[in-house]
C-alpha cells in the first residue's frame, strides 16, 4: 500500500520555465512533509519541507504549497536550469515516529 | 566525518553470495536508517536504529537480510545467500532525533 503517491514520473522543462511536482497522502497523522533532492551517484539531499499548519513554504526558487484538506503538496521550481535536474522524492512522516515514508520519484530534466 | 559515509561503493557478487554493507553515520547523530532504492520504486524503508533501543525491523524483506549497529555508531546491513532482486542502491541515513535525514551516496549492489 502506497501512502504517498508522487506524479509525475518524469518531467521535461526548458531552462526558465516552471517545475511542478505533486504528491497526495492517504495519512492524515502525517505533519511533515519534505522534498529531498538527489542527483545520479549521491544521496538525496533535504531540499525544503513544510509543516501542515503553513500553506505555503519558500526558499530561493523552491516553494512548497500544501493543501491540508484535499491532502495534497507540491513542489514548484520557479525559472528551472539545467543544475536543476535530479531526482525529487516527496516524503510523509507522522509525529513520534522519524520513519518517513517516501514518493517514487520524480525525474526531472531541464534542456538548456 | 562531514557526512554520511558508505562502502563499498559498488559491490558485485554472485547469486548465493552473502555481502556486508558498511555506513558510517555523521558523529554525534543517534538515529540510522537504511533503505533500499530499485530503479523507478523510489525508498524503501528497511530498518531503523534510535539509540539503544530496540531496531525496528519492520521494513527488512526477508530473514535473509539482518543489520547491527554496534557502539551507537556503524551499522552493517548485511544480505545472506544474495538473490538477483536483491540487485539495488543501498542507502544509509542518519539523523539527530529530528525529521532531517542526511543520505550517504549508497551501495550500489549487483548480484549475477
């Protein structure tokens, strides 16, 4: 059973347009929500995470905006670059426990 | 260390095989987790160490994978009579009692 479901797969932006990720949980205990950055050979790395008692979290050209009711967040990336590109992983975890459960992932590429 | 650290980086071996998995966590972080990523599958929980508390091993596949965490610092997974779908990047993280994890690069697992 997957808790925290991640689209899309892949992703394809030109250099200066916007990056969208969505993922939706089915948990309604989870009160944390990272996205974590990982690119080909290395570990993922914590990008950015929001708390559900904000609707929305900026950092740089990342935002988080999240929808409590409809149990829903997303990722945008403001004037995507090609640096950009990696693997993003939505996460879900629920207070008292630091096992976070994870997306499948989302590969993005950005062209130049 | 600055970081997480793992190794083998890379590990090829031979169906019935067992292989040791080693992670070195960053100094003073008292939780360790591993995970298991298979391409497009994204996280998968494996197990988790909190100190000395008891590990929860909820996440290992099979009696075939065990892991010890010895002095509240290393870990070693390790994987009896290996499986090809055992082939996969083997991720360490650990943590200091808080939601951030910190990822080493993996291993990266083959079995023929």
């Amino acid at each position: 059973q997957q808790q925290v479901k991640q689209s899309p797969q892949s992703l394809i932006v030109q250099k200066g347009g916007i990056s969208i990720i969505n993922c939706a949980y089915e948990n309604t205990a989870f009160d944390y929500f990272p996205w974590y950055q990982q690119f080909p050979g290395k570990g993922p790395a914590l990008l950015i995470a929001i708390r559900p008692d904000v609707s929305e979290k900026k950092e740089g050209r990342f935002t988080i905006s999240f929808n409590k009711s409809a149990k829903q967040f997303s990722l945008h990336i403001m004037d995507s670059q090609p640096g950009d590109s990696a693997t993003y992983f939505c996460a879900a975890s629920k207070g008292g426990s630091y096992i976070p459960t994870f997306g499948r992932g989302t590969s993005l590429i950005v062209h130049p | 260390g600055a970081g997480v650290s793992q190794s083998p980086s890379n590990k090829v071996t031979e169906k019935g095989k067992d292989v040791e998995l080693r992670c070195d966590p960053i100094s003073g972080h008292t939780a360790l987790y591993w995970y298991r990523q298979s391409l497009g599958q994204g996280l998968e929980f494996l197990i988790y160490f909190q100190g000395n508390s008891a590990p929860d091993k909820s996440g290992l596949p099979s009696d075939r994978f065990s892991a010890e965490r010895t002095g509240g610092s290393v870990s070693t997974l390790t994987i009896q009579r290996t499986q090809q779908e055992d082939s996969a990047v083997y991720l360490c993280a650990s943590s200091r009692m808080s939601q951030i994890q910190y990822f080493g690069a993996g291993t990266r697992l083959s079995v023929l």
